[in-house]
C-alpha cells in the first residue's frame, strides 16, 4: 500500500475493533502472536489540530470500552505492516506486562493547589536573620506536607501513580493514578472529602482517561 498506517493502540483482545478511526477510516487489526496492533490507512499522517486531536482521543476510548488496550499518543504511524509486526514481536514481553499492568483500571488525573504559598520579605528581618530562615524553613515544609496530605490518601486507593509533579508554580503540582474501574467512586469522594477537610489545598481530579501515563513502567 502507499501511504501509512496510524497505530491507534496496542491490545491482546481477539475481538474486531467496533471503532472507526480517523476521517471516517475501517480500523484493523494487525497480529503478532497474542498480540495485535489497532490500526487504520492514511495516505499520510493526519495533522494535529483540535477536532482531530479530540477525534483520535474518541477513538482510544471507544476502544477501551470494550477491550484491554495500550494507547498510543497521536501521531503514531508506520509504513508498513511489517513494521508492526516487527515492533510487536521485539516488545513483546514490555506490551504483555504493561497489559497485565493496565488491564481493569484507568487513570485519573488530579491537580492541587496549595493555597498557603509562603510570602517573605526578599531580605531577612533586621532582628533575626535566624528566624527568618527557620520561618523560611518551617512555609517549605508546610508545603511539603500539604502535597503529602493529597498524594498519599489518593495513592492507597490505586494500583499505581505517577509522582506528584511540580510546575513553575510551587504551589501546585499534579499527578495521575491507575485506578481500578470499580474503585473509581470511591476515589472521586475522597478527592471531596480532601477539598473540605484540607485548609490548605484546593484539589481536583479528571477522568476517567485511557491509562497513556502507565503504559511504561512508571508508576509507584
């Protein structure tokens, strides 16, 4: 064939995939042993822009309705069905175990803001430049703990998590979880129980996502 093939997901389930892919296109199965990738034909790699990027993420999750799958970001195209075949036997064991890994649950999403965001003066008090250290000290560990207060409660509720993660504010960080699907609930009440029984943060939590963050082995 001329063009590419646009590799949607990875999946050991022996089911046709019910989905249509991008612009309208049959998706097929491409089959290496138990695995199989997701695929449909392009005469060249769609380009990313809003509609399609929301399109390729309706497709994953169409897909993960009904299977077990490995998601691939968008963009993800070969030229040949050997290719895929060739990717698919020399990983192998990494896409077995990620989908034993995944297999059940999803992720979600959660950011956190801490609300007490230490305000100093730039330069020490005249009177003690020693305590204005230890009150510099005390505001870090303060913010510390409130990531803790969110991260740690959230993590016992799931298989796996991917690290809080800082941006260029401080005060907020995020991070996602792999949580079981019968668990998720359970999750989003403790995210509101966080928000009204925490001074100190403001957090939320989206999803449920196909698991992108946990299809490497990652997680904690």
């Amino acid at each position: 064939m001329s063009g590419v093939l646009y590799v949607y997901a990875i999946t050991d389930s022996l089911a046709a995939p019910s989905a249509t892919g991008l612009h309208g296109a049959a998706l097929r199965r491409i089959k290496s042993g138990r695995l199989a990738a997701l695929v449909s034909e392009h005469a060249t790699t769609p380009e990313p822009d809003e509609e399609v990027l929301w399109a390729h993420e309706q497709v994953i999750e169409e897909l993960m309705s009904s299977a077990t799958i490995l998601p691939l970001r968008f963009g993800s195209s070969v030229e040949r069905a050997e290719d895929v075949i060739a990717m698919l036997a020399e990983r192998r064991e990494e896409f077995v175990d990620a989908l034993e890994r995944v297999r059940g649950a999803v992720e979600l999403s959660v950011r956190a803001e801490l609300l007490e965001a230490p305000r100093l003066d730039p330069a020490p008090p005249p009177r003690s430049g020693t305590a204005y250290l230890m009150e510099r000290a005390e505001q870090e560990r303060r913010g510390r703990s409130a990531v803790e207060l969110v991260h740690r409660p959230l993590a016992a509720l799931a298989r796996s998590s991917v690290p809080p993660v800082g941006t260029r504010d401080p005060h907020q960080f995020k991070a996602a979880y792999l949580v079981d699907a019968e668990r998720v609930e359970d999750f989003g009440s403790r995210v509101g129980e966080l928000n009204a029984d925490l001074d100190s943060a403001r957090v939320s939590c989206t999803g449920p996502w196909p698991p992108y963050s946990f299809v490497a082995e990652r997680g904690r």
